[in-house]
C-alpha cells in the first residue's frame, strides 16, 4: 500500500497552488476531510485522513495503524497520529479571528461541532481544492489514460458474452467478474449499467432479471478505477442485425457527440458545449428523450464536483486539462435506448479524445 503516486515535484506544485488559492480568496487555513481531496492534496490513499493546511503547516493526521502508510504515500506533508485531530489541529491556532475553510460536504454536525469547538474562528463550507482538481496534470492525464485503456479491455472481454438469454443482471456480473479479475483494477468506479430495450428509457437503469432477445438494443455504461483514477465509457450493442430505426437514431447520437467535439475547447462554456449536442438531437426531433447534461468532470471521483455540461447546472467556462465525459443519448419510451460515451481532454483548440473503442453501431451476432 505504500510508495508515492505522483512525484514530489507534482505534489509540492499542488500543496503551492492550494496556498495561493487560499491567499487569493482570503483564507487562513483549511480543514480538510472528503477522502478525494485528500488523496489529491497529500497522496495519502488510506483512512482515516484529515488536513490541516495554512502559511506554515501542511499537516497529515491518521491513526497508528496507517501512520507508516502514511509516512510512505506522502513528500509534502508532516505526518501526525492523532486519535484526536481536532485537538492536534487546535494548537497550531495561535491567533483569534483566522478565517478556516472546510470541505463544503462536511455534514452539517461535524460543523456544528467544530463552531461550537472554535468559537474564537469563523469556519465555512469552500470548494476550493475541488476546483482546483478540475483541470489535470499531464500526469493525471496519463493515469486516466491508463484507467480508460483497462476499462475498455474489460468491455472488449465482456461484449463476446452478451447474448440473448441472459438477464440484464446477469451480464453485469459478467462485467463485475472481469474487473474482479483483473489484478490492476482497485474496484469498478460505479455499478455498471446493462439496459435493453424498453428498460433503457430509465437512463440510470439498474439491471434486473429482464432477459437479453435477439434483436434488442442494450446499453451498457461501464468504468473502473485505477491507480485511484476513474474511467467511464457507455456504448450501445444490438443483439443481432438492428434496423433501420435503429441504425439512424445511433447515428443521431453520434452526430450530437461529434458536434460537442467540434465545440469544446478551452474558453468555451460548458452550457454551449451541450447545446451543441442538444440541438443536432432537437432537429431530429427527439430533443424531450434527452433529459440529463451532456457530461460531468471526471477524475479522483466518477462525478467529480462543480463540473457537468448541463443546461440546469451551474456554466463553467471549460479550461485547458479538464477531463469531462460527452455522452449525449436518445431513450424512446417502451423501444430502446441509445447513449455513447467518452472521456475528453479539453485542449486549448480542441479534445484530446482518451477513448478508442469504435463509435460504430456494434452489432453482436447470434
């Protein structure tokens, strides 16, 4: 479990720019906890984990039985054992009045109790390091590289298996096994997603016991984490020869996908990278069957915060090195599905495009 995952160079780079985000919005310190943050700050991969940066300090705090592992997985930060970090934390307070900020999904009773603990400070929610990890490292770029190339190994092992008489759970398993097996995987980066036919119009489906027939078209929206790194791809097979319908509303979506290509580019927003999208389904006239953001970040998390492309979401201007998924779709009600997916680099003219499984139409023969 030991050994560093990122050079000292790459994580004193880190602890600077947290610094200077700190100083350029006025904070005196953070407090931090969420498990992704973390990892990201410090390259700490175990538990418990908790934070405490300012001017001076960078402090790590865990207990003794991951106090070496620790010590092994970090270049930046004093380790500290502390069954309490709060109480280590609380000496290195040395003036009334600082400003702390706390990850912003701290429970609300963890910052009842830390108000109620230092009175003397004001502590509020920020999202600081999550934006910070919105735009990646060419570093963090070759390991969600690597993620997505293991993750379409899984699917390029599995697809031979899908076939008719099987049930959506089924398959699943099929695709929880392979990842299981395969020594470089930490564990799948979401509940793999099988949805045929008619079940696909719950864009989220959850596989049950329906039965895979010839003929049906079938989602499957599969990631794995590697080297703590996410992958995440969807793309829809037939189970057979598919039909003309079939074959023009996966080119629709293919469509829609290239146009967000042509689109995302670093300055861009993430609300006009999906109107993209969403228009060339629109004219087709199935623009009410898209009903989810075009994409979300990717990273340390499958959803990493603060970043989806989305007309209900927050707009954010895309930078160069953030990693987000395209992945537009089209679910006709009591029919079938179809959604494609991959995992983009935004450059400063373009994507850097980290998936390379084909976009055609894949059709399994039975």
């Amino acid at each position: 479990m030991g050994s560093l995952m990122f050079d000292r160079g790459e994580m004193e780079e880190r602890l600077a720019a947290i610094r200077q985000w700190m100083a350029s919005n006025e904070w005196d310190a953070l407090l931090v906890t969420a498990p992704a943050n973390v990892r990201y700050a410090s390259g700490f991969r175990g538990e418990p984990g908790t934070l405490w940066i300012d001017t001076q300090h960078a402090r790590l705090m865990t207990s003794f039985r991951s106090e070496r592992w620790a010590r092994e997985q970090t270049s930046t930060f004093e380790v500290v054992c502390a069954d309490d970090p709060i109480d280590s934390i609380t000496s290195l307070q040395h003036a009334p009045g600082l400003r702390i900020g706390v990850d912003r999904m701290i429970p609300y009773t963890t910052l009842s109790s830390l108000r109620s603990k230092w009175t003397a400070h004001s502590i509020e929610p920020v999202s600081g390091i999550e934006t910070l990890r919105q735009v990646k490292s060419e570093a963090e770029v070759d390991r969600l590289r690597h993620s997505q190339t293991v993750n379409e190994r899984i699917f390029d092992q599995v697809i031979p298996k899908i076939r008719p008489g099987i049930s959506e759970r089924a398959a699943q398993g099929l695709i929880l096994a392979a990842m299981a097996a395969d020594e470089e995987i930490d564990g799948p980066s979401f509940t793999p997603i099988v949805a045929a036919g008619g079940n696909a119009w719950e864009i989220h489906h959850q596989p049950d016991d329906t039965i895979l027939a010839k003929g049906d078209m079938v989602i499957i929206d599969l990631g794995v984490r590697v080297a703590g790194y996410a992958s995440d791809m969807t793309r829809t097979v037939c189970l057979g020869q598919a039909s003309e319908r079939m074959r023009n509303i996966h080119a629709t979506v293919r469509e829609a996908q290239l146009a967000a290509f042509e689109t995302i580019r670093h300055g861009v927003s993430a609300r006009e990278a999906d109107a993209a999208a969403r228009k060339v389904i629109d004219d087709a006239g199935h623009g009410r069957t898209f009903t989810h953001g075009l994409g979300h970040g990717i990273g340390l998390e499958t959803h990493d915060a603060h970043l989806r492309m989305s007309p209900s979401a927050e707009d954010v201007t895309l930078q160069s090195g953030m990693a987000v998924t395209v992945e537009p779709g089209i679910y006709l009600e009591d029919e079938f599905g179809v959604r494609t997916e991959d995992i983009v680099i935004v450059r400063p003219d373009g994507i850097e495009n980290l998936t390379t499984t084909t976009h055609e139409l894949i059709e399994i023969p039975v």
